[in-house]
C-alpha cells in the first residue's frame, strides 16, 4: 500500500494534470461537452498507454543503449526539478511543451489527445524517467501490481480533472490553478533532488 501511495503521489506530481487545465481550456474551447468528454477518455487511455509501456519496457532501452540507473536518475531527476521549476514560476505551456507555434498547430489538429495532450504535455521524460528507475527497485509480484495500479489510478485522475477542466478554469480561476500547481511545482523540484542525491549515493557507493 505505501509502494502505491508512492508512486501515486509521484507520478501526480511530475505529470501535474491540474497545470494543464488551462492549456486544455484552451485547446477546447470551441468543442461540444461530449467532444471534451471523449478527448479527456483518450488522453487518459493514451497515458497509461505511455506509462505502463515505460514502466515495463523501459529497462530494455537502458541495457540497449549502455545506460545506467545513476545516469537515468541524474538526467530524469535534472528534468523532473526543472519542470519543476516551470510549475514553480507559473510557466504552464513552456514547462509542458507547447509554445504558441505548437498549440495553434493542436488546435487544426482532429485529435489532440496523444499530441500535445497525453505527451508531451502530461507524461514527458520525467515521468518515463521516474518509472523506469523505480522498477529497478521494485519489481516483485506485489510491487508491479502496486505500479500498475498506481498508473491507473493517476490516469483516472487525469480523465476526472480534463473531464471537469472547464468547470475547475471557472471556479478556480486562473490564480488558483496557479497557486495549486506552485504548491505541485514546490513538490516536483524535490522529487527530483532526491532522485539525483539517491543517484550520487550509489555512484559513491559503488567507489568506496
């Protein structure tokens, strides 16, 4: 229960749905309820699509290309912080990906709900990152089912937060969505601090 919670926490963290309420404002701005409805299911099918296939496959990718878990943590965690830093200064479309080029080309887009929306704005690097090393450590029966369930759970929130999008720009508004993601972005930067520090003990580690 605490490995789920974990990743849970996490992965809610890094991918940040609440920031991307106002970018997906925007995007649909001129669709129905039920357009927005089944843009917000596909975003968080595609998703977890994107996350279970990091978290099992990933692995694969690292042995293929010679890299290490202290260098993914390093890179995943310098990534992960700076995201987080964006969150931290309000920086919504920049930090996710989409610059003003990208979101008026998402907008003469059919489907928007595998680009930008489900990548790169909601699972990046940092996140793809934070998967493939967590499975380093925790890959027992338990442990992979706590994961998965964990990935679910965050797509669920996803559809729920995209779904109620509009309603959460008008009742939060625009400061509040701000200050809620301040608070993420606060919680993003250490996450990935402790990802590089966890990575600098073990190359330490491996030394002496």
């Amino acid at each position: 229960m605490s490995e789920f919670i974990f990743l849970l926490a996490a992965l809610f963290s890094v991918l940040n749905p609440i920031g991307t309420v106002p970018i997906f404002v925007a995007l649909t701005q001129d669709y129905t309820k039920g357009e927005r409805s089944t843009v917000s299911m596909w975003t968080a099918i595609n998703v977890f699509l994107i996350l279970i296939i990091s978290f099992f496959v990933g692995q694969y990718v690292l042995t293929f290309f010679g890299i290490t878990i202290p260098a993914l943590r390093i890179a995943g965690g310098i990534i992960i912080a700076s995201s987080g830093f964006g969150l931290l200064n309000g920086k919504f479309s920049r930090n996710k990906g989409l610059d003003k080029k990208a979101e008026e080309e998402a907008q003469q887009r059919d489907s928007i709900a595998l680009t930008p929306l489900a990548m790169p704005m909601l699972a990046g690097p940092g996140s793809i990152s934070l998967l493939i090393a967590y499975y380093q450590e925790h890959h027992s029966t338990n442990d992979i089912i706590s994961s998965c369930l964990a990935i679910l759970a965050v797509a669920l929130l996803i559809f729920i937060i995209l779904r109620s999008a509009h309603y959460l720009a008008k009742y939060l508004g625009a400061s509040g969505i701000v200050a809620i993601s301040r608070i993420v972005g606060f919680l993003t930067i250490a996450i990935g601090i402790q990802y590089i520090i966890n990575a600098l003990k073990a190359i330490i580690g491996d030394l002496f």
